[in-house]
C-alpha cells in the first residue's frame, strides 16, 4: 500500500519505518526536504537529524507535505497538533476520499508542567481537522501512546494492551484495524465517531502524567473488562 | 477507623458499605436525613430510593453533611460535582487536618453527549476543593471507575487493574494507599500533587466513551509497563 506520512519528528519516522518494515511504499513529507536534510542539529523535540535517520532508511521517499499526501493511498498526520491544519491543508486536494490516521495531539506548549491542550473538552483536534477537510476520512489513532509501541505493541508486555480509535466512517475504521492487526495490535477499541477525539486527546494528561511517574513513555493502558 | 462519607448516592453507599464491612465505623451525610429517608422514588441518577438501602445497612449512621465530616477521621466526598464544594463547605470547621479522598467528577450534566466537564485542562475540581479547604488534605481517588470497583476491585480480573490517585500530602497518599490495600488494590499509581486532577478527570471523557462501547461501567484501565 502506498502510504504518505506528514510529519519528520519521531512520530513520523516511526510510523515510516514500521510501515517499510510490513513491505509498503512510504513516502515523509516534510515542509522543505532542502532545509530538513541539511538540519545538522537536533529538532527541537531533541530529535536526531532527519539525515541520520535518512541514511537508514534510504528507501524510504523524502517529499514535500503536498507530495507524500499525494503520494498516499492512506495518509498519516503525524505532525505537531499546533502545525496539523497547515499541513493536512498544503495538500488538501489530495484529502478527499482518503483515509487519514491522526496521530496528532494538541499539546500547549507553551503552558510548562502540568501540560495543557490548546483544545479541549467540548471541541477537539481530530473534530477540527475532520471539519477543516470535510471530504476526508479521519480516523484518530495512535495519539494515545509512544511513538516505538505505535507500530510494535508486542515490544511491551507481548502486546496485551489497548489501541483505542475513533472517526466517523465506518469502513475507514474497519480498514485501519486491519492494518493495525498487520502490526500485532490484538485490542483494537472503536470509540465512536470522531467526537471520541475529546477522549483520546483528554487521556494524554493521564498519559503525561503517567510518564512523570514512570520516567518512562513505554507504558500503554489495558481496558480491563 | 471513623468515616465519613458526604453524599448517599451510589457512590456514597457503595463506599459506606465497603468501609463497613472492612469493619471501619462508617457515617453517611445527606443535606436533609428526613427528606432522604422519606424519598419514595429513586433518585435522579436512578438510584433506589435510600431508605431501601438503609434497611439493609442499620449500623451505618446516617446524619447531615457537617455531622458526616464530624465523625470521620478520614472523609470521603462522594457528592456530585457541582455540589462537592457547597456540601464540605457545610462542615469547613472538621477538615483542617483531615484526610478528604474526593472521588468526584466535575460533569456538566447539562451538556448532553459526549458529556464535557465543567472545569478542565488548565484547572480541575480537585484542585478548585484543595483550595478552597485548605488545610484538609485531599487525595483524589477513585473517580476514574464505577462504584462497584471502588472497594472491590477482585471483581474483576482478579484485581489486576490499576488505581491512580494525587494529591498534595504525601503522608495522606500513603495512609490511602495503606486503605486501598486492605481492599485489595494491587497497582496503586501516584500522579503526584493535586494538579494530577486534571488529568484524572479528564479521563472520565475516555471511560464514558468506554462505558459507550462496552455498555457495562464494569472495566478499568491498566497501566501495563
């Protein structure tokens, strides 16, 4: 499956390598491949530079936003929540129909510790980027976790734990729990229609939380029932 | 021990019996003992009407709020939301120095579905309760599951499920946690001070939406790490 990821921090590259690894055609988009490659500092997330990385994943396609939507049968979001809307837009033509995971979070931060998100509560950033490209087909997931389980859950606790999502096209969820399967994912959990996005975007104070206590992100939650 | 639980409805008497029956003196505060015991019809979360339950709990007191916070050494509030500050501000003078678990959630009960909170994100009732009594020593706790769970967590999955909790007082999270193990809570996990509300009630969206697709409140998350 052609798949195009928006976003060049950890997420991305994750998600870009896990999808490699299952025999699909990736594509990365980020905003500008001159200025990316060139980087020879850590992001501001302290990731390594993308052209580290780079040389590791040689066929793996580095684009342009516009490019990697258009070059996917699936897109991902997996840009910072703040940054989401500009980029799903600088290729919105490339939206429609499509399924687009949202990987997303709409972390403050500029509001130090505890965390905040910029929305909350009665409105969310999956509604919001649902309603931005309305002949999109959202699905939010894997917002709920780290970056190395999003693709390899069976890398803690042999995989029992829960991948909740959310969206309002059936047939789009169906097909992403398919592909999360292909990774291992065993508890795969439909909220709902995208309003569940307000849950899932929610739990990352728990999750914030969590690592706090931990000092570690390689947790996730089981729903015990 | 002397406890004294604020509010009598499921909440309230689930705890009241849970605390009884570990052999704790348990009160049980209502605003009005003679219009609670005098209600014919359930209530307007659907609970039986108190009275019923009284008859199989004799031992239990059942006197006022303040009356409630008088007696115990350790308070539990289990009123609503929307009511917690009111219903302990009506016994302000017995909580300077008491242990309060506050097991509310701040629902908008006005707000339909998905059901918001009336305060979120950048603030929560936990801290709101904090300071508006503070010299008590609150533990937030037990929010994040149904009643039944509460004291009884080997009812499901043999306890093996996590139970969070915050709060500023490290000596009154420890004397809780000291409580939850008598019930039997294994996993007990620490988010810190109070601000940890936020992110403990903002998980109430995430368990309603749970509730949504499970259709039984009888789950709870665990941290798997």
């Amino acid at each position: 499956m052609k798949v195009g990821i928006v976003g060049t921090g950890t997420v991305g590259r994750t998600l870009a390598h896990g999808f490699f690894d299952k025999g699909h055609d990736v594509a990365i988009g980020t905003r500008d491949v001159d200025a990316l490659m060139a980087r020879a500092e850590p992001d501001a997330m302290g990731d390594p530079p993308f052209a580290q990385w780079r040389l590791e994943h040689p066929s793996i396609g580095v684009v342009t936003q516009p490019e990697a939507m258009r070059h996917g049968e699936i897109v991902i979001n997996a840009t910072a929540g703040a940054a989401s809307e500009a980029a799903l837009g600088s290729g919105a033509e490339h939206l429609a129909g499509t399924i687009v995971l949202d990987a997303s979070n709409p972390i403050d931060h500029a509001s130090g510790w505890p965390p905040s998100l910029f929305v909350a509560n009665t409105d969310s950033l999956g509604e919001r980027l649902q309603a931005a490209f309305p002949e999109a087909r959202f699905v939010k997931v894997w917002n709920t976790m780290t970056a190395a389980l999003m693709t390899d859950p069976g890398g803690l606790a042999g995989g029992d734990h829960t991948i909740p999502l959310c969206g309002n096209d059936q047939a789009a969820k169906d097909e992403v729990a398919e592909l999360l399967r292909s990774f291992g994912w065993r508890d795969i959990l439909d909220l709902g229609d995208i309003t569940g996005s307000r849950a899932m975007e929610a739990y990352l104070l728990l999750w914030l939380r969590g690592m706090g206590s931990f000092e570690t992100g390689m947790f996730n939650t089981k729903f015990v029932r």
